[in-house]
C-alpha cells in the first residue's frame, strides 16, 4: 500500500487529505509539526510528502531540504498557504517536485501525487544508477557526484536536470519539455531559471564551460547531452 505522509499544521486540511487519499486506498500519516514529520521519516521512507511549509518547528526550506537529504528519490509536493514566486523557486531548487496554493482541489492534489509517483516510476524504469562521462562520476541514488576524484556539490534542481539530460542521451530536448518534465511545468520559474541551471551544471562538471561538450546547446532547438 502506498504511504503519503501529510505534514501540515491546519486540522481541516488533514482530515481532508486523511479523506481524499484514504478513499482511494493510501495509507495516511499525519504531522503537525516538523518533529513528528522527521520522526516519522526516520521510521521509514512513505511513496511521497506532501509539505506545508510554515509548518512549525522548522523553516519551511529547511524541512525541504532535510527531506530531500533523508529520502532522495520521494516526490514532494508543496501544498502552501502562500503564492510567492520566491517561495516556489527556492523550495523547487531544494528539490521539491510540485507546488500548489492553498485553496486547493483535492481532486487535483490527489491527482498530481499520482503523476508524481507514476515519474517516479518511470524515471527508476528507465535510467541506471550511475554515470560516468570524462572524468566525471554521478549516483543517482546516493546523489553524489565526483570530478577527478573531488566531490562535486549538486542542488536537488541540478539533480533532477541531470538525470533528465543522461536518461536522454543524444537527443535534443526543448526548454518545454524540460520544464514539463524536470519542473512538472505547473509550477516552472521560467526558461530563465533553466539556463541558470544548465549554465551551473556546465561551471560544475565541464572541462571548458564556456565551450561545452556534453551539455550542449542546439540553438533554436533546445539542449542535448552527449558523451
């Protein structure tokens, strides 16, 4: 059975969740604060989170950012009661998968957690576990990557492009569909934010970042990996 832990402060908002998932045969735990959600986190892993971040007990980025750091590979889907950009860009580059404003539709929340679970699905389907190219080292389980034997410090956000560009190798990719795919395109920051990332991953692990030659740039196309 699938576990959804629910981290939220707001009683109305549990049972309505507690209702929503429980109806559709998820098993629904309940924190309202951080210490029970990290409690419960470190007594396994659920299938996905789904976050208040003015919880308290811990700032909302902070708790991201330890979740993300305890479960890599959990989808978690911000459900908060504000509608900042700057709020949705920063928990996004922590490693969040989804952000949604309060109020919300049940029906579209449960419905962006199945998509997320069926990504995620897909994305162990289809991508290995590791990766090597020049003198670079990734695992993607682990979220650990390497240069010459140095490691190299990636957000979550890089990650996630990272595993998006290897896992299609030798293809171009648009900016669309790299939005859709690695920012869900419901909560996307814009193709701004894209090139910052692919421009960091390049400063990160190219040899010459202004002259890439894996992360490449198909101009009037998009991007392609190669190896």
């Amino acid at each position: 059975m699938n576990r959804i832990l629910v981290i939220d402060y707001d009683p109305t908002v549990q049972t309505v969740l507690r209702s929503t998932f429980d109806a559709v045969g998820f098993q629904v735990q309940v924190a309202s604060d951080a210490n029970r959600a990290l409690a419960l986190l470190h007594q396994g892993a659920p299938q996905a989170i789904i976050l208040e971040p003015h919880t308290p007990g811990l700032a909302g980025q902070d708790l991201c950012r330890v979740m993300r750091d305890c479960c890599p590979r959990v989808p978690i889907l911000v459900l908060s009661s504000l509608n900042t950009e700057v709020e949705k860009v920063l928990l996004l580059e922590l490693g969040a998968d989804d952000y949604i404003t309060k109020p919300f539709s049940p029906r579209e929340l449960l419905a962006r957690v199945r998509a997320a679970l069926r990504r995620q699905c897909h994305e162990q389907a289809g991508s290995t576990e590791t990766c090597a190219f020049g003198d670079v080292q990734v695992n993607f389980i682990s979220m650990e990557v390497s240069r010459n034997g140095t490691t190299v410090q990636l957000t979550p956000q890089e990650f996630k492009v990272l595993r998006f560009f290897t896992s299609n190798m030798g293809r171009v990719i648009s900016e669309d569909e790299l939005l859709q795919h690695v920012w869900n395109n419901r909560a996307q920051p814009g193709s701004r934010t894209l090139a910052t990332h692919v421009l960091r991953l390049r400063q990160k692990l190219e040899p010459d970042p202004a002259h890439p030659i894996y992360i490449r740039t198909v101009h009037g196309a998009g991007y392609k990996f190669v190896k």
